[in-house]
C-alpha cells in the first residue's frame, strides 16, 4: 500500500511561524525531549531567528528546542546528520569569489576586450545563471544540443558562444582545484539526507516548514520528509481553495500535439512556484490539510479569500464583480498615497513611533526599497529609536567599503581635486587627530578651488607652490599641512602609476593606504570586519582572477564585488519594531505591518535581464522565466498581507519623474472597490514640520553707521554697489566673497585670467612683438595645468582672438603701448578709488586710450549712460589725476577689445567703444571721464559717506550676479512690491 503523506499548508491569514510553534508544542510538547529530538527544516538561516522566536512567543517559558536547519547551509550533511565515516564524501565546494574570479578570466581569456572591472561583473551574472542550471539540473551539454534557427540575434549567438566556451573550461578549473560548484554541493548532501531518512528515518519526528523553493533536489527531499512516518511538510500561503480551472490555468503546460508549441506559464502568478513544486513532489493540492494551530497574530478568515481573489489570473478578475462583499472586502488593511519619497518615509516612520504606544505592540516595515528603509530609520532616530534593517546595507555603501572605493578612484583619477577631497575628508581618516586634520583638509579644499590643477600629487604640490594672487596666503597655509597627506599617499601613487598589474599588487597597495590613514578602527564593527575579509580573499584568491588590471578598473571591480556583499547590524535595536526586506520578510509577521514602495519597478520590481541567456534560450532549457521573481514578490505580498493590520504606501513620484503603481495596489484596489485610506496619517506628515505661520521676509536693507562703511573702493566695485547695495554691503562688510567649486569647468573669468596672462608677458618679456603672441596663447594651451576643456572648445577662436591682436597691433605702429596690468589709487569723493587696468596706449596725439579687454560681449552704451559700466571712465580718471606710476595725459579713447565673435565680420575679435563716433547717441570722448565721475561721486555720496541702505536688488536689470540672492532670500519678496 502506498505510504500515507503528511502535507500541510498555513493560510495567509495566519501567523506562519507563530502557528508552525503551536501546532508542533502541541502535538509533541507534553514529552520535553519529544521536541527537542526533533528536526525542522527551513529554507534559510533567517528564516530559524523567525522560528526560534516563535517558540519562545509560544512556550512561556523554559523549552528545549527542536533542530533547526536550513537546507540551504553549504554543511548540511553536518547539521543533519553524523558524516563521520561517510564511505561517499562530498568534494567541498569553491568559494564564490574565488569562482568569480575564475570565471572572470575566462571572459577575458576568451573576449580580451572586457577590462577586469566589467569580466567581473560578467563573471558575477555568469555565476547565477551557471547556479540556476546546476539547481534545475539542466545538462550544460543541452546548450549544444538546441536548435533555434535563425530567431536568435546576432547578439545573443555571440553571448551563447561565449557561454559555451567557459562551460567547457570551468569543470577543468574545478577538477584543477578538487572542489565543486556550491549549488551542485547542496544538491547532492540533500539527495544523500533524502537517501538516509529514505531507509533509516530519524529518531525523532521531521518538519519541513515553509520551504518553497522548487528546484527538484528540495522537492524529493520534501516528498521523502511528507512520507516519513513522523514527518510533516508545511507550506505557507497554498491555494487549496481556489477552483480547478485557475490552478489549471497556470502552467507548466504541456506542448501542442499539432504545433509543438507550449502555452505560456504564468509565471507571474504566486502560485505558480507552489504549483511547480508540488508537481516535482508528486502530490496534488487536495493531498493538502490546513495546519490545525492558531495564533494571537493571526487576522480573520475572510482576508485569506480576499487575497486569493486579488492574486487571480487576468482572464478571471471579471468575476470580482459578482462576489460577496466578505470575499472582496480588506478590513484591517489601509492605504496611503503621498507625493513624494520624503512624505512616504516620514509617515512609515510616525506609524512605528504610533505602534510604541500600546504596549506589547509590534510593527514591521516590509520593502524591497533599501533607501526608502535608511530614511525611515533615519527619521525614527529624531525620537531616540533605533530600528536595525535585518536585509541589511551593501559593503559599498558602508563607511568601510566608501574608504576603500575613494582611495582606488582617487589614485585612478590621478588625485584630481574632487576625489582627493573626498577622500581626505572621509569620516575614518585619522580618527586620533581628527579636528587637526579637518583643518588641514579645508584649507586644501579653499586652495584647490576653481579649475583642475595639473594631475598627479606633483601636480598638487606645484598649484600650491605657486603664491600668486588673492590665495596667496591661503595657499601657504594648505602647503604646510599637504606634505603630511601626501607621504600617505604616495605609495599608493606609486603603485597606481606603474600601470597594468596582478590584482594582489593593487590590492595590497590599496590596503596599506587605507590602514595608513584610517588605522586599526577601520577594521572594526560588522562592516569593518566585512571589508577586511574582503580584501584578504581578493589578495589570496586574485591569482585565479584576471591576470592584470588597470588601476582604472579597480574601484569599478570593488564597488561590483562589495554590492553583493550585505553587511546586516548585530541584534540591539528596538525589540518591537522591524525593517525587513522581503526575503526576511518571509514566515515573519507582527501586529502592524507596513508595505511600502508599492510601485512599478519597486514591488515587483523590473526582471533583471541575463546577459548570457536569451529568454527564448531559458524557454527551451526549462530554466525559470525572468518574470518568475514577480510571481514571487506576489508571494511575498500575500504573506505579508495576513497580518491583523497593515499599511499600504506608495509615493506619486520618486526622484525623476512620476510613478505607476504597482499591479498589486491596482489589483488590491479594484478588488475592494477602494482601499480604506490613512487620513489621519496623511495629515501628521504635514503637520509634524509645518511651522504654523509663514512670514516671508522683506526686501534687506541694512543701515551700518557711516563710520563703519568702506572708504576705499575699487573700479570693478562700483557697479555692484549702485546696482545691488545689499549684494556690495555683504561682500565688502560682512566679508562673505563666494567660492569657485571644486574642479570647476573653466568659467569666463577664468578665461579672461588666462587671456590676461598672455597679454601681460607678451608685453613685459616680448615687447608686444606681434610675432610673438600666438607663440605665449599657443604655450599656455599646451600647459598641463590648462583645462582640456578649454584647450578642446576654447582653442581655436582664441587662436583667431589672438591673432586678431597681433595684426590691430601692427598695424598701428603710430599708437605705443605704455604699460598693461598696472594698479594705481587715487583720492576722489572722500574715498580711495583703486583701480587696475588691462593697457594704456598713448594715441598719436598724445593723449591716452584705456583698453579692456573682453571675452564676451562689452556692455553697451545704454548701461553707462543710466550711470554703469563705469570702469573704463573711471580708470581715465585715476590715470588723469596721477594715481598710475609714470602714467600722464589726458584720456581721450576708452576700448574694449572683446575676443567674441564680431557682429559686423563675423570674426572673432573686433573694437567697441561708448564714445565711438559711429555708434547712435555716443558719449562724447571729452565728457566721458566727468561723466563717469559725477555718477561715481553720487554713489559713494548715497552709499559710502552718506547714510542711504544697502538695499537689496536696487537695479536688478543691471545686476545679474546671484551669488548672494540666497542670503537677501531673494525669492520670499522679489516681485511682491
């Protein structure tokens, strides 16, 4: 006769692992060893911190517990059973990064054009689609075998070559190492419990509880355990009420008898994975019972219907209609729909805090969304409440894994500002010396404002050795402490320098870096300990990667490596409140549980495509669909929604672009014919931030005494103080000038700098020789320090500008250039007027021509009749009254030499000038200088000896600088007057 099967199922609207605790104290509680002699198999280690906890929720006391094992353990022959004397051992399995790296150099033995970085992250997808062969027990060999005809893309026959090339060389590694692949490992060690419990059943009784996965070695396990006359197979969340024609519905079907085509198997759907196992089991649904145990956790009947009905293929949701309220009906379960992530966050984190005030209360936020979990527990850290992630954070992401990864990308981009600052002011580095390094690192910040310096640390120290200019000082300061940095540094320079090399030579080097500037406590905590292990295995096991590497590749290859790698807190936050991901998630329930990120792309999230295998491909290997994982995210939500309560959120938008909710809040939607809503949360989210009132602040117009205001000015000051007092007051009197970014592009007064730099040399050391003056532009370009930016884009209108100089030049040999980049200061209106100018000539007759130059356009006539644009007036006047050394005349030309395209050739470089007889209404030459003056005298009359306000904006259309709009808040009063 055959033997009886024990198969059991807990439906959603249960407490899984609270009822699995039940049932099991109560059929084997009563002896104590019953219990403790018994083994329960689960599918994952997290899934036994679940089960541990239920027992002790169920037992009230002391208890002795049973095994409990996860059938995914690497040592399972161990945890199952004495190996000692086993006659068949089983080869130990690879490490998988030692197989990552391995089959990385077989990527690039076989396509030599991926770099290490990216065979790596080939390797590391090749690794799972190799993993899910060996778990479904698909032959490599069939790879040859299948014949598809001219549907597949050139693309993917490549990508299949490919594959077919390193399954034929990896079993070679494999045999060369003794060791086997860690899926085909807990393959045979479950075929060989099978084995043994098959002939010789355990002592005590055998649970399988919860397992879903469906590959066949779990499934004869599950029919052995099901057959044992003391074992048991529990399934969570099984369909055994639904009709025959939807279980029916959902595949694997069998091919056509004409066509030899096979209807397509919804995958999608979360039964589907239950359905596969139970057919590679042996057994039908109705073979099932439900668990006979209850919990306090658990919610009411009804939700179990409900949820079936919402998961229902899309040929049978018409029928929604005609059913029973009850059946359509969520009660206990709510919806809230905000606009962004931020108000998302916000409210998860106020249903938490809300759950801590009924005692014993638990809650557990349950998202795929790692960011969305970080910033809920960001915001319960506003009320002293530290809830852990149990899914854990990436290596790359941790301060460890960040130190590790801005040292490699630092020395890759030959410490451009941007990554060297990063790296310098990392919250690890020199933990001892903290504040002083800090100090350090800012003042190197300051220093290297503006556009990049030459690479390299030499390129470092030569930018600051250069003491020109306003950052004289400041540049001084940063050069005491750079030597200090840079002798850490430089090895790793010097390693990274050499080019192409073994991985360990790299990784060494990166090691000592790292332990060099942030010490022993770089090593410490789970992260710490993560990263360390890391790199010891990349340095051992890198032998059998890529032979050689760029420098380049490096931090792309770790930040790859580390992303696989979660780092989960040790136990120690607060004991009833929960985020989890969805694989912790499973058998796990509380009293309020909170789904969140239910949009599209999120929960379910995309299916990650195969690099290797084809979808057509995976088809005819029978290997899983890439929508399976939908099926199982529906899984995932239908436990989860058995909870007594819980919350469903979404956010309209996210950080791009608007959303598109998930199919599953749609389904849950229409099936209820509208989800109860959360208004009271809704409303604490906008409340817990709102400040009541608003009062916007009015236009700025600060008053100092007079006494206090400057008394020198200089000429390019001058229009920012009638245009925009407040913008002159904060920069002259609180002393707030604005900072270039670091690594910025080059900026129009860069260029002008530049532009000016050439000019004053060709004039001191060539004489204004016009044959000499592309020879310094084309010198300057050619520098390492020049932005390649501008020698790319800027170059070759320069080059015209330049020549354009050289030829207005020589061709007015009457006209001598006095002197170029000259200050001088007079006494006018009661103040210091200061001012430098580009180059005074002196004209024929004898008077003088003050000459700016431009790179963009001059301003025009109009702004320096309303009383702008001074400056070219004004420098006549200094020069005028003898404020230039060995500079006398009077001026009578006032140019702008602009470097723009001419409006009139079309070239680049052309002459224009306010007192240009030619131009409509010009300022005569004679009153130009008066002019300038008088309107001079009146601001410094209003603003610098009178008392007038530095009011804010004063002439905005002649202001069109912002760098202090924020400071006046700009906009909370610009346009209401």
């Amino acid at each position: 006769m055959p033997t009886a099967l024990h198969l059991y199922t807990i439906p959603p609207h249960r407490a899984f692992a609270d009822a699995l605790a039940n049932g099991l104290i109560k059929r084997f509680g009563a002896d104590p060893m019953a219990l403790a002699r018994g083994i329960v198999l689960l599918p994952n280690n997290r899934a036994k911190r679940a089960i541990q906890d239920a027992f002790v929720r169920a037992s009230g006391g002391g208890l002795l517990l049973p095994r409990l094992v996860a059938v995914g353990d690497p040592e399972l022959d161990e945890a199952v059973f004495d190996a000692a004397g086993d006659p068949e051992p089983v080869a130990p399995a690879v490490g998988p990064l030692q197989r990552q790296l391995i089959l990385a150099r077989l990527i690039q033995q076989a396509e030599p054009r991926h770099d290490a970085a990216e065979a790596v992250r080939l390797a590391g997808d090749l690794a799972a689609t190799l993993d899910q062969l060996l778990i479904e027990e698909v032959p490599p060999r069939r790879l040859k075998e299948l014949d598809l005809g001219p549907e597949l893309s050139a693309h993917w026959e490549r990508s299949l070559k490919l594959f077919e090339i390193v399954l034929e060389r990896w079993p070679r590694e494999l045999a060369r190492l003794g060791r086997i692949d860690l899926a085909d490992r807990r393959r045979l060690l479950i075929d060989k419990v099978a084995k043994r419990w098959r002939t010789s059943p355990p002592e005590g009784f055998v649970c399988a509880a919860g397992i879903t996965a469906s590959a066949p070695a779990i499934a004869r396990l599950q029919r052995v355990v099901a057959g044992l006359p003391r074992g048991m197979v529990v399934l969570p969340d099984l369909a055994i009420g639904i009709s025959d024609a939807e279980w029916d519905m959902l595949g694997p079907h069998a091919p056509d008898p004409a066509t030899g085509r096979r209807r397509r198997n919804l995958e999608t759907h979360p039964q589907f994975h239950l359905k596969l196992l139970l057919e590679r089991m042996g057994v039908h649904r109705s073979e099932f019972d439900p668990w006979r145990a209850a919990s306090e956790h658990d919610a009411a009947p009804s939700r179990s219907k409900a949820i079936a009905s919402a998961m229902q293929p899309p040929e049978l949701t018409h029928g929604w209609t005609t059913l029973p309220e009850k059946e359509r009906k969520l009660d206990g379960v709510r919806a809230l729909e905000v606009a962004t992530p931020a108000e998302e966050a916000q409210a998860i984190a106020l249903a938490l805090r809300q759950t801590l005030e009924t005692p014993a209360r638990t809650a557990a936020l349950v998202t795929p969304d790692r960011a969305l979990a970080r910033r809920v527990a960001a915001h319960c850290a506003r009320w002293g409440i530290v809830v852990d992630d149990s899914a854990g954070q990436p290596l790359s992401i941790l301060p460890p894994g960040t130190l590790l990864l801005a040292l490699a990308d630092a020395a890759a981009q030959r410490f451009a500002p941007l990554p060297l600052l990063t790296l310098l002011k990392h919250p690890l580095v020199m933990p001892e010396a903290r504040t002083e390094w800090l100090d350090g690192a800012r003042l190197l910040d300051r220093a290297l404002r503006g556009p990049r310096p030459a690479p390299d640390l030499a390129g470092i120290d030569r930018h600051l050795t250069e003491q020109e200019g306003r950052d004289g000082p400041l540049r001084q300061a940063a050069l005491r402490w750079w030597p200090t940095a840079r002798a850490l540094l430089a090895p790793l320079e010097a390693a990274f320098g050499a080019g192409a090399q073994p991985i360990p030579v790299l990784l060494a080097a990166l090691r000592e870096a790292a332990q060099a500037l942030g010490g022993d406590g770089l090593w410490s905590r789970a992260e710490g300990r993560a990263a360390a292990t890391l790199l010891d295995d990349l340095e051992r096991e890198g032998v059998d990667g890529p032979h050689r590497a760029d420098p380049d590749t490096l931090a792309p290859m770790l930040r790859t490596l580390m992303d696989q790698i979660a780092v989960r807190p040790p136990q120690g936050g607060h004991p009833r409140l929960a985020i989890l991901g969805q694989l912790e998630a499973r058998l796990q329930t509380a009293d309020l549980m909170i789904l969140s990120g239910l949009n599209e792309g999120v929960w379910p999230g995309l299916p990650a495509p195969d690099p290797w295998l084809a979808p057509r491909i995976r088809a005819e290997l029978g290997l899983p669909g890439l929508e399976r994982r939908i099926g199982l995210a529906a899984h995932d939500l239908a436990g989860a929604l058995g909870a007594p309560e819980v919350l469903l959120t979404r956010a309209r938008r996210d950080a791009t672009a608007p959303t598109i909710a998930s199919r599953f809040w749609l389904r849950l939607e229409a099936l209820s014919g509208g989800l109860d809503r959360a208004p009271d949360l809704a409303a604490w989210v906008h409340a817990i931030d709102d400040p009541g009132a608003h009062e916007p602040a009015e236009r700025p117009e600060p008053l100092p005494p007079v006494e206090d205001r400057p008394k020198a000015i200089s000429v390019t000051e001058v229009d920012r103080l009638k245009a925009d007092p407040y913008a002159f007051y904060a920069r002259r009197m609180l002393k707030l000038g604005p900072l270039d970014p670091v690594d910025a592009d080059p900026s129009a007064a860069w260029r002008g700098t530049a532009v000016h730099d050439v000019l004053q040399k060709w004039f001191e050391l060539d004489s204004c020789d016009p044959a000499k003056l592309r020879a310094r532009a084309e010198a300057m370009l050619a520098d390492e320090r020049t932005h390649p930016m501008m020698r790319a884009l800027w170059q070759p209108r320069l080059m015209e500008a330049i020549d354009w100089i050289a030829r207005q030049i020589a061709e007015n040999p009457a006209r001598k250039v006095l002197a170029v980049e000259l200050d001088g200061d007079i006494e006018f209106a009661g103040v210091k007027l200061r001012g430098k100018f580009d180059r005074i000539d002196r004209m024929p007759d004898g008077s003088l021509a003050i000459i700016d130059y431009k790179t963009g356009q001059p301003p025009s006539t109009r702004a320096v009749r309303a009383g702008f644009s001074l400056q070219l007036g004004l420098l006549g006047l200094i020069a005028e009254r003898g404020g230039f050394q060995d500079i006398e005349g009077v001026a009578r030309a006032f140019e702008y030499w602009s470097l723009a395209r001419s409006p009139r050739t079309g070239g680049f470089g052309y002459v224009d000038s306010p007192v240009d007889p030619k131009k409509k209404e010009p300022i005569p030459a004679e009153e130009f200088v008066d002019l300038a003056a008088h309107h001079f005298a009146e601001a410094v009359a209003s603003w610098l000896t009178g008392d007038a306000p530095f009011t804010a904006k004063l002439h905005p259309e002649y202001a069109p600088y912002a760098e202090y709009d924020q400071l006046m808040r700009l906009d909370e009063w610009y346009g209401r007057e």
